[in-house]
C-alpha cells in the first residue's frame, strides 16, 4: 500500500499588478528558507530571505501570517504591517458562532505581541483590499497601494476616498492554501474534489486508485496538525484492515494495475501474485 500524506503546499497568489516585482514573496518561501538556513547555520549561512531593515507588509492571516510577523521582527524589520481583508472577529462569540463551533474571536497570538511590543502598536489592519505594488525603473518594490473596502448584502464594495499607498521594502503573501501540488495526482492521475484535495472519504482514506490512500492536508484541505496526526493514525488503521484482503481484490496494486503504479515501488514492496494473499499487505 501507498499513504500519501504530501501536505497542502500551493499557496494562493495575489495576482494584481506589479506581481512579479522583487520584493513580493510567498509566505512559506520566506519562512522555510529561515527555518532551513536557522537549523544548518543559525542563519549564518545567508540562505534565507532577510527582513532585516526592511518595512514589511504581510498580507493575510492565520498561524502563517502570525509567523511571518514575528520572524520579520526577529530579523530587524523597521516595520510590519498586516493587512487583512475580512472584518476584525468580534471579542466574544457571534450569534452564528455558537459552542460547540471554534469560537471565532479576536485573539492576540505571540506575533502580534511582539510587534506591539517593538513598534507600540497590534500589526493588524482590517477591511483592506491591496489595489497593486509599486514599484521602482529596477524592478523592485517600493509601495502597496491599498483601499479601504466594505460589506453589503454579501458584496465587497470599495470606500470612496480611502485609497493610500503604504511604504514597502518586502512583501509576504499568506493568504492560504489551495490543495496538494498538482504533480503527484496528475503523475497518479487520481481523482480529486472540488477544492483539487486528493479525493477519499474520511474513514476509508483509499483514493480513485486501488492500494493508494491519503491522508492530512492533501485529502481534508489545509487544517491543523493534530488533524495531521489524527488522519494519520486513522489511514494507517484502514491500510491494515486492508492487510486481510487477497490479491486479487480492489485494494492490490499489482492486480489492478498489471503492473507497479509508481516508479521503483517494485524494489520497495514485495511481489505478489494472484489468488495469494498479497504479502506486501501482510506485511504492513
């Protein structure tokens, strides 16, 4: 059998004008190449993307954003700025937000404290939609050019009048995650839902091909990780329950297939025939 487990890691862009101007990167690019050059060098190794005297812009929310937030301050930024387009949460539980939901409320999480406490004031600007990025005749960012927005009936209007254009060395885009990477399901050719996770039904976990399963943020959409850890452990009971079945049933890749679905699994999983019980199951 095969889990895969491979993360919802395509970010969603922000594809307005000025783009493709240096200084506008994905959250995770930033944040993994800190975290890689942390680990390897204490950041002595220069293989990340500095912060440092920079005035930084995150746009978007979440863990992510609260992440970017800190480690820009950590490296020295001269400022940070999080822009974020919904309406500030409410202190304590809305009408619509009632227990036993996640109690969607405004909280201060340990990015937001330090940059008050660095620069005097909570990062967070709401109701803000980014228009474009400025930039310089060398191609590299130099604003954002913002305008304030609204809620009416379900649509987003713009504000007359509050158009500005904030300052910016460095932008970070966390605006979320849309699915897997392509790749792995077209290489598969899996089936997938409507939201491009890799589709399986929770509790089964087997996907459209018969011996693969998934699990995680690649079959439930970008989530926590003790989902991660709980979708792991659940996949991991229903492969085992598939150890019991023959060969020849729906579950054998071999069988279904004629032949090994992904390249040098041969040399990782037993052979099997058919109309014996499948040894590569039995072993799991």
């Amino acid at each position: 059998a095969v889990v895969l487990a491979a993360g919802a890691t395509r970010p969603r862009d922000l594809p307005v004008e000025g783009r493709g101007l240096a200084g506008v990167t994905f959250a995770m690019d930033f944040l993994g190449a800190n975290t890689k050059s942390l680990l390897d060098s204490q950041l002595q190794d220069g293989r990340y993307i500095s912060a440092a005297g920079k005035k930084v812009i995150v746009i978007g929310g979440g863990d992510t954003g609260t992440d970017c937030i800190a480690t820009s301050i950590r490296h020295g930024a001269t400022s940070v700025i999080n822009l974020e387009l919904m309406d500030p949460p409410p202190a304590k539980r809305a009408a619509n937000n009632p227990w036993p939901q996640w109690p969607r409320v405004f909280r201060v999480d340990y990015g937001h404290a330090e940059a008050k406490y660095r620069y005097g004031a909570d990062p967070r600007t709401y109701n803000v939609l980014t228009k474009r990025f400025i930039g310089d005749a060398d191609g590299k960012l130099t604003g954002v050019e913002i305008v304030n927005v609204r809620f009416e009936g379900g649509k987003m209007v713009e504000v007359p009048g509050s158009a500005r254009v904030l300052e910016a060395d460095m932008v970070l885009l966390a605006m979320g995650f849309l699915g897997p990477e392509a790749t792995l399901a077209e290489g598969l050719n899996l089936d997938r839902d409507a939201r491009s996770n890799f589709k399986a039904a929770w509790g089964e976990f087997a996907t459209s091909i018969p011996g693969v399963f998934a699990a995680g943020d690649c079959r439930r959409g970008q989530s926590l990780v003790v989902w991660a850890i709980r979708e792991g452990r659940d996949a991991a009971a229903a492969v085992d329950r598939c150890a019991v079945l023959r060969c020849c049933s729906k579950h054998c890749l071999l069988c279904a297939f004629g032949r090994w679905p992904v390249a040098g699994l041969a040399e990782t999983l037993p052979f099997c025939s058919q109309n014996t019980v499948c040894t590569a199951f039995s072993a799991v």
